[in-house]
C-alpha cells in the first residue's frame, strides 16, 4: 500500500516551483497545477516590456524544469474551487483529491476599486502583459511617425503609475530606448517631445528601499530625462486623459 502523501499545488510561481522542488519524493506525490504551461521569470518583465528581451528568455516550461523529480506530475489547469470539507479542488480539467493542498497562485494588480483606470491602463504581471505593452509601444510608434496636431501631442506622452521598483525599471528602460534606440527606428520623429513621467504617490520613488536607494533612484531617472511626479495620486483615466490629485495631463500610456 503507498503511504505517501498527496500534495497539490496550485501555481507554479517562485513559491510553487520551490516547493516542489523540495518536497521528499520518499514521502510525497505532487501534483503541480497552473493555468499556463510555463514559470515566468517577473523580475524581467520590463525588459520584455521594452523590446530589450525575447519573451522566450524569461519563459520556463515546467516540464524542463521539474523533470528530474520522478514525483511530481503537471497539470495545466485553473483552479476554479476548492471543497476544504472532501480535501477536494474543482479545476478546468476535472476535480483531484489531496491530504494537502498549497495556493500558490500570485497575486493581481491592484487599481483601489477604479474600474476604469483597470479598464484603460496596462498591468505588468505576466509574460502576456508584457508583450500587450510592447506591442501597444510599438504600434504608438507607428502611430505617432503619421499623426500630426494634437493627436501627435498625446501621443508623446508615456506615464508610468507607481514608483515601486517594477515602475523605476520600467521608466529607465524607456528613457534608454528614447535615447539610444528609437531614434535610429524612427529618425522623423523629435524624441525631444517624447515625455516619460513616472507618478508616485508617496514622497519618494523606491519607497520601501533604503534612502540611498530612494536618492541614487531620483538622481539617475532624472539625469536619463524622466519627469517625476511625486506625492501625487492618479485619480481617474479614461484612456486619453490622466487626472492627478493636483493637475490635469493629457496623456497616452
Ligand atoms: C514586474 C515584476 C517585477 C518583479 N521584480 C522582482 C525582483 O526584482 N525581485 C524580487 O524579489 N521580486 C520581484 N517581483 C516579485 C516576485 O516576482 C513575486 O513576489 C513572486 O513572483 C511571487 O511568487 P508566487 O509564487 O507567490 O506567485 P507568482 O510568481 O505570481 O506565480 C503564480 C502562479 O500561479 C498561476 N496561477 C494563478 N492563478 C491560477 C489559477 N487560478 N489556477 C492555476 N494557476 C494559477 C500563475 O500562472 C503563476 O504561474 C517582481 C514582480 C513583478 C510583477
């Protein structure tokens, strides 16, 4: 009889792909369980986001990685419920039993309950995300080498929400595709009216690092040409116009 124990995991994340990892295959049956069929590397994300990287060099199969542990088994799934009383998970692919069970499945961006900033704004938490926005960047190129007048205005505009470090790389990112790269692509365009802005609520940008950080951080965006807007909050955005909680942008993220 096998007295091992059945654990599932739902998520393959930095958490989940640890866990599995570790857990004695003396002692445990693993099921892995996410909805795509990949780890992805988050730290990255705004290299690909920025056309720095291949979408493919942070994206990991599961079954490369795990495939020297004889007891763990894939399944690409959604979780749709968990039934805690028959230690039983409901998922796109049918229901699986467990003596434990591990979610492990991230966490989403959070938009305060604005619907429509949601709505028209960009998020950074999967591959797929990234490629939105590197397509989206890509196209406002295309757009901007044909639009003239006001169009052209708001479309010059790149804003950034959140001075966190996801917000700092992405602003860095940008300003050294504005500065070095763009021009030789689109050498009609004056990069010189590109604005990058990057807003944040708080006082300073890397607000939970040290005030080293926080100083390096402001010095280097600002010398690379971002725009800062600290203490401020975006209030609303309806895909053209930004509302600050001290002034009013016209923008295009
Ligand atoms: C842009 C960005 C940059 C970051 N940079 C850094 C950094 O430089 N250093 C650092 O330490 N941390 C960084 N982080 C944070 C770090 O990536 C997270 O803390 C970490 O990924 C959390 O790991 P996790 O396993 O909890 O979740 P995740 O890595 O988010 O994994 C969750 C997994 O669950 C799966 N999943 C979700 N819902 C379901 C469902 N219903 N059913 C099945 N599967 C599901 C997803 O497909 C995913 O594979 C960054 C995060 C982001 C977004």
């Amino acid at each position: 009889m096998d007295s091992k124990q059945k654990v599932i995991i739902v998520g393959g994340g930095f958490a989940g792909i640890q866990l599995a990892r570790r857990l004695d295959k003396h002692l445990f049956d693993v099921m892995l369980i996410d909805k795509i069929n990949h780890h992805q590397f988050q730290p990255l994300f705004y290299q690909v986001a920025t056309s720095q990287i291949e979408p493919s060099s942070i994206s990991f199969p599961f079954r490369h990685i795990l495939k020297n542990k004889s007891n763990v088994l894939i399944r690409m799934a959604e979780l749709t419920q968990v039934h805690p009383e028959q230690n039983r998970i409901s998922t796109t692919i049918g229901d699986f039993k467990y003596d434990y069970l591990v979610i492990a499945i991230g966490c989403k961006t959070n938009f305060f309950g604005n619907q429509k900033i949601s709505r028209h704004s960009f998020t950074l938490k999967t591959t797929y995300d990234a490629i939105k926005i590197r397509n989206h960047i890509l196209q406002t190129f295309e757009n901007i080498a044909s639009a003239n007048g006001m169009d052209k205005e708001g479309l010059l505009n790149l804003v950034i929400v959140g001075g966190g470090a996801t917000g700092v790389e992405m602003a860095g990112a940008f300003a050294e595709i504005k500065n070095n790269i763009l021009p030789k692509d689109y050498p009609r365009i004056d990069f010189s009216k590109f604005n990058i802005t990057l807003v944040e609520g708080t006082k300073d940008t890397l607000n939970n690092m040290s005030s080293k950080a926080q100083k390096a951080s402001r010095t280097y965006l600002q010398k690379m040409g971002v725009e800062l807007l600290t203490e401020t909050f975006v209030t609303d955005y309806d895909g053209n116009t930004l509302v600050l909680s001290n002034e009013i942008g016209r923008a295009h993220v």
